[in-house]
C-alpha cells in the first residue's frame, strides 16, 4: 500500500457551484462543499471509491493573474 496523502485530481469547472448541486442530487457526498480559498480558488472536495481525492475547482482570472504574481 502506498504511503503519504495519496493522489489528488483536479478537475476545473466554470460551472462549479451548479455541478456541486447536480452531483449532490444524484447522491454523491462530498467532504468539503464548494467554498472561496484563501489562495483565490472556489473548490468542492470529494473521494472516489478507491478513497483518491478529486477537488472540483473554478479558478477564473486567479488561474492566470492572482494577487501575488510576480511582474
């Protein structure tokens, strides 16, 4: 068995809040409901079957140009 967090996936999605709910409905449990990061990312937490971790996340401008970019 391996040893440390394991692995984490991201998956990004300009729909984040509206997808949350749709998977949610559906019957899917998340360990962290979508909420805004103190690094400028909105992200929901979750867990496949095999307990990997998926973080759902939107990250908009802050993807590209967050505050503390260097110039």
């Amino acid at each position: 068995m391996a040893e440390g967090e394991g692995v984490y996936v991201y998956f990004e999605c300009p729909d984040l809040d509206e997808r949350v709910v749709r998977l949610q409905e559906a019957g899917v449990i998340f360990d962290e409901p979508a909420s805004d990061r103190n690094w400028g990312w909105r992200e929901a937490r979750l867990r496949d079957p095999d307990g990997n971790r998926l973080i759902l996340y939107f990250a908009g401008a802050m993807r590209f140009h967050p505050p503390w970019r260097v110039g």
